[in-house]
C-alpha cells in the first residue's frame, strides 16, 4: 500500500507493536479521512481449529481497527479506550490466506466515538467478519502517561 498514508505504530501493542516478539505488527494506512486499511496473512500459531484463526484475535484485530480509524482523523493523536465492542463472525477466518481489513469512523460524540471494523478475504472480497465499537477518550489524567509519544515508540516505522 505504499500509495496510502502511513499511520503510527507503537513499540509493544499486539496488534501494532513493531517490537513485540509474539504481536501481529500490523501496519495501519489512511486511505481517506476516518478510512484506514492494512492487509495480513494470519500464520498457523494464530488458529483456533486447524486452519481457521482463533476467535480472539479476530476480536482484537477488529478492536484495533476500528480505533485506530478514530486516532489519527484528528490534529493530534487521539487516544482512546473501548468500551463496548459488537463482533459478528460471519464467516470462518481463514490462515494463510490475505486478508483485507478496513477500519472506519464512525460518529464523534466529544468524549466518545463510534467506529467499526471488517475482515475481508482479500482474494475473493467476502466479509469474514466485522464489529461495531465505542470508544472513549482515554481520560485527561492518564494522557500524560501517553503524553511522550516517543516513549511509546508512536511513530511511523520505515518498511521493510
């Protein structure tokens, strides 16, 4: 995707943490305001049943998304925390095979926001699975832990 805009990674976030040895280091691009995308090919060690990715990560995967597609429509980065997550599991997620994930922005209430996220296959383009979520602004006492942006490793790391 290099046509897109990179976002920010962060050092030890399991779906985006460049530096976490057991994280998916998903790479998040804005392909408009409040639309992100990545692509991932789920290896083995991820699956729930033999070839089908663990339940779980998918619900993180699409946690993941559909904040991230709220934090960086912003001027600044904005953080947020989920506080109710709706995942619908249409379709068994499938390991190594390309998937396509869309994250979009949802409606921005000040302090809260919505967002969903999908799972596509991306060779075929079928929806796997999706979630609704709301997000809260992590609150203003807990932004200075946030605050050092390079503490948290939250910048665009080079390709490799």
């Amino acid at each position: 995707m290099p046509d897109k805009k990179p976002l920010p990674n962060s050092r030890h976030c399991f779906i985006c943490g460049m530096e976490n040895p057991v994280g998916l280091k998903l790479r998040f691009y804005m392909v408009e305001p409040g639309k992100i995308e990545t692509t991932y090919t789920a290896p083995e060690h991820y699956q729930g049943y033999p070839g089908i990715m663990h339940g779980g990560i998918i619900a993180s995967i699409l946690d993941e998304t559909s904040g991230r597609a709220l934090t960086d429509t912003a001027e600044k980065t904005r953080f947020m925390f989920t506080a109710k997550l709706d995942v619908n599991y249409r379709r068994p997620v499938p390991l190594g095979v390309p998937l396509r994930i869309v994250g979009k922005a949802g409606q921005d209430r000040g302090r809260s926001a919505e967002g969903w996220a999908g799972i596509y296959n991306a060779e075929t383009g079928d929806l796997l699975a999706e979630a609704d979520a709301i997000l809260v602004n992590v609150p203003e006492e807990k932004m200075a832990d946030l605050a050092d942006e390079e503490a948290l490793g939250w910048r665009v790391y080079p390709e490799e």
